[in-house]
C-alpha cells in the first residue's frame, strides 16, 4: 500500500475478501483515531464525496515508535528461538493469512514495508 492519505474504506483492513472487519468499525477507528490527534480527515480534491483519511505529525511519531517497538521485540524473539527458526514461524504465519498484507503490524494498514 502506497503512503499517504486513504479513505477509510479503501484501508486494507476494510477491503480484504473477506474483509478484517466492517466498513463500519474502520470508520469508528478512525474516529478514535482522529479524537486522539493521531490522523485526520480531510476532503478528496479528486472527488468531493469522499473523505481522506491522512496521518498527523503525532501519528507519524507513533507509526515509527510502534515500528521501533515490534523490530525490537522481533529481534528478541529470534534471539530467543534462533533465526531460522524464527524466520519459519513468520512464514508459517504468512501462509496461513494467505493476504498478502505484509508485516504483522498495524503500521502495515498505513504504509507499505
């Protein structure tokens, strides 16, 4: 998914066949979201009808604080296990989602990897 500002319904999590969950609760999320200061929503100058959902500086700081965050614990588990054997459980678990979706993040929802 290419960075930048998305409509809510357009988010991975809301078009997954089947999709991760309702059109409805991606726009509640979002509307928690944009009451914590972390996105916000603007208008589509390409069509009047849709709004666009768009990361604010907070939520930037977030997104990279939250990637710092699972690459750290990451790391602790392949440490813990060894990597291959870490490198096979994420694969193991790529191929059961089966979606493509990248990595096992919410950031991966926002940005791609």
């Amino acid at each position: 998914m290419s960075p930048g500002p998305r409509s809510t319904t357009s988010l991975p999590i809301a078009t997954r066949t089947p999709p991760a969950v309702t059109k409805q609760a991606a726009g509640k999320t979002v509307d928690v979201l944009a009451a914590r200061g972390y996105v916000e929503r603007a208008g589509d100058p390409a069509d009047a009808r849709r709004r666009l959902v768009v990361l604010t500086p907070r939520g930037h700081e977030l997104l990279a604080l939250s990637g710092e965050i699972l690459e750290r614990l990451r790391a602790e588990r392949a440490a813990r296990v060894g990597p291959e054997r870490f490198a096979a459980f994420q694969d193991g678990l790529r191929a059961l989602t089966d979606d493509g979706a990248g990595p096992f993040a919410a950031a991966a929802w926002f940005v791609s990897s």
